[in-house]
C-alpha cells in the first residue's frame, strides 16, 4: 500500500514567479523519482489566490507556506520532507 502524500496549494498566485501548480508538479516529480513506486501522492488545489502550500504525510502536517515555511524551493525543505516521508513507512 502506497504512502498518501497530500500537497494543498492555490494553483494561481499572482505574487509568484513560478505557479503554485508548477510548484506542486516539480515536488511531484522529485519525491515520486526519490520514492519509486511508495507513495500515492495528490494535489489539491484552491480556486483563488490564497498563499496556501501544504505538504501533508500520512495526514500529519509537515510544510506550510502559510506557517514560514515558503515553497519547497530548497535542498534542506525537500530532505526535510524526505525525512517525514522515511519516517511514515518505517511505521508502516
């Protein structure tokens, strides 16, 4: 059984250089590349601008552009979310 990962995002921000949807499809990519084959992951998005970007694992907030955290535009917010999503299987 694959790993529900849940990202939450309004998929038009005008304050943005890159889309909050291109944003999620780039993440998509990278963790589906990182965990082949384990993780079910969606996307979910508002119909207006709402400066909303969430990650959820196995339904536990882990990233929250609302709360500081931004985009996952880094090496260090993506291997944080590596590390929840490590941690989510170990438990099973």
């Amino acid at each position: 059984m694959a790993l529900a990962v849940r990202v939450g995002a309004d998929w038009y921000d005008p304050c943005c250089d890159l889309s909050p949807r291109f944003q999620y499809l780039q993440l998509k990519k990278k963790l589906e590349d990182e965990f082949p084959g384990r993780l079910d992951i969606c996307g979910e998005g508002t119909p207006q601008a709402t400066g909303f970007f969430e990650v959820m694992v196995a339904g536990k907030l882990i990233h929250s552009k609302k709360k500081g955290d931004g985009y996952v535009d880094t090496e260090s917010k993506f291997l944080k979310l590596v590390a929840a999503i490590k941690a989510a299987l170990a438990q099973g």
